[in-house]
C-alpha cells in the first residue's frame, strides 16, 4: 500500500486511507447536518455533485497540486467523502456514475500532471505506483515516454472506439507500447471512474442526516431529470443490416462475418431461430439443418451457451461490412440504430 | 464421400505410419491441462478429449486411427468437460500462414475445380463443364513457389514477433501444415493470458490493418515533413519507411509527393500496403482462444503429408521431408491434370488411366480426390 500524505489524498480522495483522516478528525457524519463549522465542506460537497452532473470537472482549491494550509486539504478530502455520502442517501445511480466520472477526469488531471513533471522525480513515481496498485499495469519511464506491455495495453484499450488506440497506430517496440503521460492515464481513465463506482457502491449507506434533508431533495430531483429514457423512434434497421438483408435477398454470397453480424442482431432484437433461418434460405450454400445449428448456437441455446453479441460499428468497418449513413450518428454499435436519446428535462 | 476402398486404403496408410513413427509423435507440453480431439475417416468430430502422455496418445492413434488428430493451445483446468465448464486458463499464440490467401500467380496454373455430382475435373470455377451443376470444390497442388512464398511469410511474422512483441527465438516454432501452408506457435510470452478480443488487435497489428495516416506521418492540417517514418525506425514505421521509400535518398522527393497527393490519398497508400507488406495471417486462427490445432507428428488428411517441425525453415522442402508414408506400390486410376513432385520424384500429370505408384503418391492423390483404388 502506498504511504500518502494529505496533499496526495487531496488529489486522490478515493485511494484507501482517505476516510481514515475524516475518521481521525473525530467528526461522526451527523455533525455535518448542523454544525456551522461545518457548512463549507457542505457547499463545496454540494458544489462538487453539481458541477459533475453537468459534465464538468470540479476545480479544487490544489494550486498546482500543492496547497500550503492543510485544512484546505481536508476540505478537499471531506468534501468528496461527503458528496459520497450525499449519493448514497438519494440513491440515485446517474449521479453516482457522473460524480464517478468527473472525479475520475479530476484525477486524471492529476496523474498527468504529475506523469509529466520530468523534474520531480517524486511526483512520477507516486503516479506510476498508483496506476500499478490501481490497476496492474507497469508502466516504466523512459526520456520523455512510458512504456507499458503490451499486453496491458491490450486489455486496456480494446473497449476503445478512437482507431487512433488501435496497436497498429502505436509506437511498439520491445514489447512495449510507448506513451505520453496523457495517453498513459487515458489508458486506465474507464477504470478509473469504474474504480470510483465501484467505491461508491460498497459504501455503506447511511440513516439520513438530520438537517440535509433539504439537499438530498434538490440532488435527487437532478438526479432524476437526467436519467435520460430512450424511445424508438423508427423501427428501420440501420444500413448494414439492410444491406445484408438485401444480398441475401439477390441470392447471393454475404460472408461468413456478414451472417454472424445479422444473426447477432436479430438475436438481440428479440426474434426468435426459426423467424432468422428463413432468411439465409437463398444463400448459394443454404443447408437448413447447418443454419439452425449455427444459430442455435449463436442465441446461446447449443454448445457453450454463449449468447454471442452483435460486432461493434469499428469491428464491421475492418471487415468491410459497415455502410453508414448520416442516420447513424455516431452510434458504435448498429443496435443502437435509431434509438434516440430522449431528454427528460426538453 | 469417399469410395470405401480408397477410406480403407487411406487409413491402412496412416496406421502403418503411426504404429512405425511413435518416436516422431509427441504429446505438447502440459498435456494434462490439454484439450485433445480426432476425425475418423467419413465421421465427425470427437473433441473434449484429455490424455495423459505419449502412451495414451499413442493408443488413441493406433484403437481409432484418425483421419486427423487435433490439440488445443488453450490450458484448461478440466480440458475434457464441455466448453464452458473447462475453465480457460490461457493459450499459446498460434498463427496459420496459408498459400491459398496469398493471391499467388501461380496459383491458376495448379488449381482445378472437381464437380461434386460427377467428378469431372476442368479449370471452370464456377459450374461443371460436363452436368453444369455448381457444386464445385476446389483443389491444388501447392508448387514450390507456393511454399516459398509462405515461408516469406514465416519469416515476415517471426521479424514483427521477436522485434516488436519481444517473443524470444527460441520460444517461436514453425511447422509445415502438411497442406498448404506454416503454423506458427509461440509459448511462454506476455500474451498467454490475453482473450480473443485483444488476441484479434494483434492480429491487426500483424496484418497491418485498420492504420491511420497519422500512424505514419501523414496530418489533415497543419502537415509536416519531420513527422513521416525515417528508414531505420523501428516496428511498422521503419518497415513501412523502407517499403515507400526505397531508400534515404529518395524519401525526400517521395514526401513532397505524398503531401502533394494529399490525406485520403495517403490512406490508400497505407491501405495497399497492409496488402504488401502485412503478414498474411489467417486473423480467425489466432483470434480463436477455444481452437483445436492439428496435432505436430500426425498426419493432414487433406494430403497424406505430416504436420513436420521445420528446424531450418530456409531449407525445408516439405515434399521430401514431410512424407513418410510407405513406397510399397499400389494400383490406382489417376485423374489429375497437375504435374507434382515427392520424395524427389515426379508424377502425372494422368487422364483417368490405372497407374501403379509408391503408396505416398497414392495417398497424395486420393486425399486430393485426383484418384481412386482401382
């Protein structure tokens, strides 16, 4: 475990050991319903929620990481405890997930700043121990680069969409992916908020605190209006699907990657086995037995039981299947085709 | 299906050569935490199989006599209950290099169609030129040219996988697929662990695919020379430098030709490049962390030919050193156009006529569906 003083926790408030320091401080959670002393830790709390649901970054009173007066610090501690607590107490799971990510993007801040600071050796080092403690990776320095295996690399950025994450479009030598502090904490950024979720989540939730009854009110009716609810608003499939639909309506060849991305698809929009066959019915290889079998196994209900998913968007461009239209607005995956995201508050 | 006399001609072949190479059949390391799985001659697949050693194996070759024998490179901790109640450990990287997705021009002058109603054999890809009918399977008989350009592959693939993915030499193993091709294994490195999603990112990254012009020097706004890859960088950059620049002297000039050309343009030079200079992996091979690989030492029943360790690639000549099937001569009628060569001696090309030849070229042919016993 890392041996942190405030100042890091300041910047870090969600590694082990930060509710330690409130706890050492004395205050039991109630106190802070009504003691004046108090109220700015509240607000900055309160502040701190507020800003993150609106997609913003929370901007701590840390000048450049270092803040000389130390109860700025356990502000800064306290106030993320606290908003913490305050999420508990509405229960209300976006703003457990926008909280989670605007710290997340916060402590990002910090760990490339503190990546980047070819002078203090110090500061690299604590940031490198954090993402290996975190998260498993080892990243090692090198002049102006971090290397890290590239099989960590791997794990990491396949769930990006960017091709810019893509292997082929990194640095690779050795083993190693080289990267700039930026890139190296945008590697771990999703395992950083899910981090933080995941701390939030295991936090134990408290009785009400007498006095901020007022604030979890406010908090749960943003919560509320941002929970954003999705309407179909055209049951068209998206260009790919139609376009393998139409191949294998002209009888001719749709690849072996073509047929998985249509099964898939109509898999997951409910249609059953026997609605799907029929359609690969004047495929040139058409066999009725070999298709049921291959969607059968493709719902899940043969072989390993693995319901298998519909390919990403990036996964059918690379196989040539991918014919986007302006419709599509920038959905990564085609079941996402036409889903329009409703706001709650418009 | 075949004729039950040349099924029973092949697997008197195969079982001669098992029961006589036992020394030349192995059981990978690790062979308990191993998924093992046959295809007898005219059957299906048996899979889920665990065995012990080299005893056991050797029993299951000699009691079944497979038509093909298949190893997982997956380790699982209960290799023979089904799929999802293995429990997957990890899996050696694999690789298949084939000759067929080479786009080899040599490949029109040793392919043939065979019709599947009647047999007829033409050079007619898509229908039968005696019945018509379209169910048509091709065949080839690899040419050393083919074999050649594989190896060029091999080799492509062992550069990427000792200078960019830190894969130690001695842990990379080349063998000849018995057919067609290479299989190439590497053990023990960073990447055993890793699933098929990132396994098929790598498969990416080996194929040279799904770059962007940025990778590689080339900006949408703001463009600058400095930025294009020089010739002896390292990884993709450095290869692809040599592969469009030729040389020093003449990267220069070619930068100011690629700016003038402008981005999009440029994403086609990458684009044609991958098709250059990628290494021609089948990507489903390596992306499959569940696969069962045909066994080293066993027999291709696609060729009568042994999936052979090559110890030294450059020289490996597969028709002589992945033959070993017997020179005991037997009487079949051969139908096949192309002219081939094994064991240092040259055969047909025939026109349907009742030939006697050594029983590795028998088998060669009927595996091929060139011949028939007669």
């Amino acid at each position: 475990m890392l041996e942190l003083g405030t100042d890091e926790f300041a910047k870090y408030p969600f590694l082990e050991g930060a509710g330690k320091i409130l706890k050492d401080k004395g205050f039991p959670l109630s106190q802070f319903g009504n003691d004046p002393d108090l109220k700015p830790v509240v607000e900055k709390a309160v502040h701190r929620l507020k800003v993150s649901t609106k997609g913003g970054i929370y901007k701590s009173e840390i000048i450049d990481g270092q803040a000389s007066k130390s109860f700025i610090l356990e502000k800064e501690i306290f106030s993320f405890l606290l908003a913490i607590v305050l999420i508990k107490l509405t229960g209300m799971h976006t703003l457990k997930k926008r909280f989670a990510l605007a710290e997340a993007r916060r402590a990002e801040n910090h760990l490339e700043k503190d990546l980047g600071k070819a002078s203090d050796k110090s500061k690299v080092d604590l940031a490198i121990r954090i993402i290996y403690d975190l998260f498993n990776i080892e990243v090692v320095k090198e002049n102006d680069f971090f290397k890290i295996p590239v099989s960590d690399y791997l794990k990491h950025s396949v769930d990006f969409h960017e091709r810019e994450w893509k292997l082929i479009n990194r640095h690779v030598e050795d083993g190693k992916v080289l990267l700039t502090p930026d890139k190296t904490v945008r590697l771990i950024r999703k395992e950083l908020s899910t981090y933080i979720i995941s701390k939030i989540s295991n936090a134990p939730t408290p009785p009400m605190i007498s006095g901020l009854e007022k604030i979890v009110s406010e908090l749960t009716s943003i919560g509320r209006d941002l929970t954003p609810s999705y309407t179909v608003i055209t049951g068209e499939h998206p260009p790919c699907i139609k376009h393998a639909i139409e191949i294998l309506e002209k009888g001719e060849n749709l690849p072996h990657s073509g047929r998985f991305m249509l099964a898939t698809f109509l898999l997951a929009k409910g249609q059953s086995v026997q609605q799907i066959a029929p359609l690969f019915k004047n495929a040139p290889d058409y066999n009725e037995r070999v298709t049921l079998y291959q969607l059968n196994h493709l719902a899940g209900t043969y072989g390993s039981g693995t319901q298998y998913s519909c390919p990403s968007c990036e996964k059918l461009k690379t196989q040539s299947l991918c014919f986007a239209t302006s419709e599509c607005d920038n959905i990564v995956n085609p079941l996402q085709f036409g889903r329009k995201k409703n706001d709650a508050r418009s | 299906m075949m004729q039950e006399a040349d099924t029973k001609f092949l697997e008197s072949s195969f079982k001669k050569y098992y029961f006589n190479h036992f020394d030349q059949i192995k059981v990978p390391d690790r062979t308990n935490e191993r998924e093992f799985g046959y295809q007898k001659f005219n059957s299906g697949m048996s899979r889920h199989i665990s065995i012990k050693d080299d005893k056991e194996l050797h029993l299951l070759l000699i009691q079944n006599i497979p038509s093909d024998i298949y190893c997982s490179n997956a380790y699982y901790s209960f290799p023979n209950l089904p799929m999802n109640e293995k429990d997957w450990r990890e899996a050696d990287l694999i690789f298949d290099i084939d000759a067929k997705d080479l786009n080899l021009p040599c490949r029109i002058d040793h392919t043939v169609s065979i019709c599947n109603e009647c047999n007829n054999i033409s050079k007619n890809s898509l229908q039968c030129t005696k019945c018509n009918s379209s169910k048509l399977e091709k065949k080839s008989l690899p040419c050393k040219n083919c074999i050649d350009a594989s190896k060029f592959e091999v080799k492509k693939l062992s550069e990427v996988l000792i200078d960019d993915l830190d894969i130690d030499k001695d842990n990379i193993h080349v063998y000849f697929s018995g057919n067609e091709g290479f299989h190439v294994y590497a053990y023990n490195s960073q990447f055993q662990h890793i699933g098929s999603r990132e396994r098929s990112e790598l498969v990416d990254y080996i194929l040279l695919r799904g770059t962007i012009p940025e990778t590689f020097g080339m900006k949408k706004f703001k463009q600058d020379r400095t930025s294009f890859p020089n010739l002896d960088e390292r990884g993709w950059r450095g290869r692809f430098a040599k592969h469009i620049f030729g040389s020093k002297s003449k990267r220069s000039k070619i930068i100011t030709e690629l700016l003038a050309n402008g981005y999009s343009s440029f994403q086609k030079t990458l684009d044609d490049a991958s098709d250059d200079i990628g290494v021609k992996i089948d990507p489903n091979v390596t992306m499959d962390i569940h696969r069962i690989f045909r066994l080293p030492g066993s027999i291709n029943s696609k060729s009568g030919l042994v999936k052979t360790h090559c110890k030294d690639l450059a020289r490996f000549d597969p028709y002589t050193e992945a033959s070993f099937l017997s020179d005991d001569s037997v009487e079949i009628i051969a139908n096949c156009p192309i002219e081939f060569k094994l064991k240092n001696k040259k055969f047909g090309p025939y026109n349907n006529e009742k030939i006697s030849v050594p029983t590795f070229a028998a088998v060669y042919m009927i595996s091929k569906k060139f011949a028939r016993i007669a």
